[in-house]
C-alpha cells in the first residue's frame, strides 16, 4: 500500500471513528462531570413543569413558567458575549454552577416545607434563567478550548450532543420513578448535588489557553461588531436563520407533554417521566449519527429537511391517543432536533474567529433558548384554548409553513459542502 492510500484510510477512519475525540483529556473529563450535572438538569426539566402544572391546572400559566425563564436569555445574550470574550471561562463556569446549585438547594427546601406556590416557581424561572444566559454560551465557546486538533470540533460537538443525549434517558426516567415514590423535591435536591459535582470537576481540568488580541472596546461597540460580523457572513447569518424558526415553534415540549401526558394518554408523574425518556433516546442516535459523519457531509439535508420533518412529527403527536406511538415520535423528534442543533454548532464554530466565539455563542444561546419566550407563550396559549393536541399541530404546521420561503431564500448559499473554518485559532496549553 502506497503513502496515499495510508494517508486516505487514515483520513476517513478519522472522519468516521465516533470518539476520536475523547482522546483529549480534558475535553474526555468535561464530558464526564457535565453528564452528571445534565442528568441532574433533566430530572429537573421534568419535575418542573409538572409541579407547575400540578399547582395551576393552567397550560397557559405553565407556558409563561418557560418564557420567563428564558427571557433573561433573549434580553441579555448579546450584552453577556462580549464579556464571556473577555473573562476566563473555567471561572465564569465554576460561578454558574455554584450559583444554580445553591439557587436549587433554597427551592428544594421550599418544597419539601410544603409551602411552595407558583410564584416561586416563577422567581426560581427567571433567577435561573439570568445565569443560564452566562452559563450556556460559555459552555459551548468551552468546548472549543478542550481539542487541540480543530479537526475533530465537530466530533467533540456531536459526541457531546451524544452523550448528554444519554442524560436526556436516564433524568426523565429518574425523575418519574422519584416523583412517583420519594416527591419532587428530591428531584432539586438531587439537581443541586449534581450541579456541586461538576463544580468540583472543573477544578481539574486544564483549557486550551487561545491567544488574541485584548479589545479595548466599549461593550455597545463588541455587540455592534458581533451583529456586523454575523450580517456579512451568509452561512451564518442563514444558519440561525433556520435554528431561530425550528427553536421557537419546535421546542416546546416541555409546555406540551406534561398536558398531552395528563389530560390525553392519562398518566401520571412516572408514565411522564419514561415518555421525556424516549426524545432522549432519539437524541443518543442522533448525536451519535452526526459524530460518525463527515464535516463535509451535505448541508442542505440537515439543514432544511430536518427541520420540516420535526414540523411533521409535531403534527403526527397531535393524533396519537397510544402511549407507545407517542414516545416513538418523542425519540424521532429527539433525533432530528439533536442532529439539526449540532451541525448548526458547528457550522458557527467553524465559520467564527476566535475573537467573536463568545458573542456568536451567546447570539446562538439567545435564538436557540430565548426565543421559547414566544414559542412557549404560543404553544401555552393554543394548548390552554384548545388542548394539547391542537397545541402539538399549531406549532408543527408554522414550522412547515416558514421553511418553505426561508428554503428558496438561502439555498443558493450553501454548497454541496459546508465552508471551511473561518480561522484556526493559535493555541498554547497551560
């Protein structure tokens, strides 16, 4: 076998070994002590809304739980990505944990007191919420200081998406067995211990030190050049195009499953809990499927028909009245969404310098989590005139009907292949 042929079987095995990226330590820790902490997260995105919706019989009023918490997100985001550019983000890390941890520790008390009411959920919501804005987009522009090899981003991306897809089984599933025996407030309790451990985790891990240049900017003037950054690049500016329609009228099942669950397929706490699990099922394989593909894969595909086909998935849930039948479109949806998100990670990665990762992952926070500030009121508003039938269908038939001009508007900019990076940062470990 000549030199070429080795380089090329070396290349693909490369493109196609899932966990190549595990080889870098500290990305390989990471990965461990945030899967802790998002087991944690999930079996509180489960014993949330339900405590809500068990304290207002209100749809609608369980809507504004989840817009409220991500309005700190959509009004603060691109003021948060300046300074995430300029603080270290091992430490802003460390303080988000910490501060969610004891956050959830004072509303576990609260509950298990019995004198939790819905106003404290909604406080909970919103100071939640202010630190997420801070905390979601550092962990995504972190990642990118655990790969040594800017070749295997992707890899880390989607294997990340992977396994805390893995979390997305187990926190649901947990969380309707600990309802079900011990209440909800244990499922805080357990969010807050795992929120300390993954504080703890973060001591021992060693970021990639990226070298650039210290802005002596005005925060107003950081954000104007990210907004112009973003305006001038196509593919990215296309991209959270996409990633803001499917995210706001996709992602709101945490305000249309409790209700589906209760009201339609009649179960209670545990029967809830396993049908969360099955999108996380879904959300494993598709994370995994996008590990395993090349950077060079077509684009159009996961960036346009996904989309539509979770617009048609959320329509197809309206109908069902069999539990199992509504857990497979969960797990299909899981599928699509992580496989969607990931290459949209991806693709921003790829296509920002590292003097704007910052900003275009909080821009990327405040389109993908903030705009549940509409998608939940809306998806609320429907599922509390109507039901949560009605509710699944509204949200699926909007996603279908804005893909098709956004489809003819963008198609032109992309390739059979993606861009290459926009930069290759200059690295140096501690």
């Amino acid at each position: 076998m000549d030199d070429k042929a080795k380089e090329k079987m070396i290349g693909k095995q490369k493109t196609t070994n899932p966990f190549i990226s595990l080889k870098n330590r500290d990305f390989r820790n990471y990965i461990i002590g945030s899967s802790i902490s998002q087991t944690g997260l999930w079996i509180q995105n489960v014993a949330q809304p339900w405590l809500a919706y068990t304290l207002t019989k209100s749809p609608l009023l369980l809507g504004i739980v989840g817009a409220l918490q991500v309005a700190p997100v959509l009004l603060l985001s691109l003021f948060i990505g300046p300074m995430i550019d300029k603080l270290d983000k091992k430490r802003i890390l460390i303080f988000t944990q910490v501060s969610s941890m004891l956050l959830t520790l004072i509303f576990s008390i609260l509950v298990f007191t019995g004198i939790v009411q819905y106003w404290h959920i909604v406080l909970l919501s919103i100071l939640l919420g202010i630190i997420n804005t801070l905390d979601f987009p550092t962990r995504q522009a972190f990642i990118n200081q655990l790969i040594e090899d800017k070749a295997q981003l992707q890899n880390a991306i989607s294997l990340n998406s992977s396994i805390l897809s893995i979390t997305r089984i187990i926190g649901p599933a947990l969380a309707g067995i600990v309802m079900g025996f011990w209440g909800i407030g244990v499922c805080f309790l357990i969010r807050a211990i795992s929120l300390g451990i993954i504080a703890i985790s973060l001591l021992f891990i060693h970021p990639i030190k990226i070298s650039k240049a210290i802005s002596k900017s005005k925060n107003l003037t950081e954000i104007t050049n990210g907004l112009k950054y973003v305006f001038k690049n196509k593919v990215i500016l296309s991209a959270l195009l996409i990633l803001t329609i499917v995210m706001t009228f996709g992602n709101n099942l945490t305000v249309l499953v409790p209700v589906f669950a209760k009201e339609v397929l009649h179960k209670q706490e545990t029967g809830y809990g396993v049908l969360m699990s099955f999108m996380g099922i879904g959300s494993f394989f598709g994370g995994m499927f996008m590990a395993s593909i090349s950077k060079k894969d077509s684009v159009k595909v996961l960036l346009y028909v996904f989309p539509l086909i979770i617009g048609l998935l959320l329509i197809a849930t309206a109908f069902s009245n069999s539990y199992l039948t509504t857990g497979l479109y969960l797990a299909l949806m899981g599928f699509f969404f992580i496989a969607f998100t990931a290459k949209v990670v991806s693709i921003l990665q790829m296509n920002t310098t590292n003097e704007f990762m910052g900003r275009m992952m909080s821009l990327f926070s405040m389109l993908s989590t903030g705009s549940a500030l509409i998608g939940n009121v809306y998806a609320g508003f429907f599922t509390d005139r109507f039901g949560a039938g009605i509710g699944f269908i509204v949200c699926g038939v909007i996603i279908v009907i804005l893909m098709l001009p956004t489809f003819l508007a963008t198609k032109s900019i992309y390739s059979d292949h993606p861009s290459e990076p926009a930069g290759s940062p200059n690295v140096n470990r501690h």
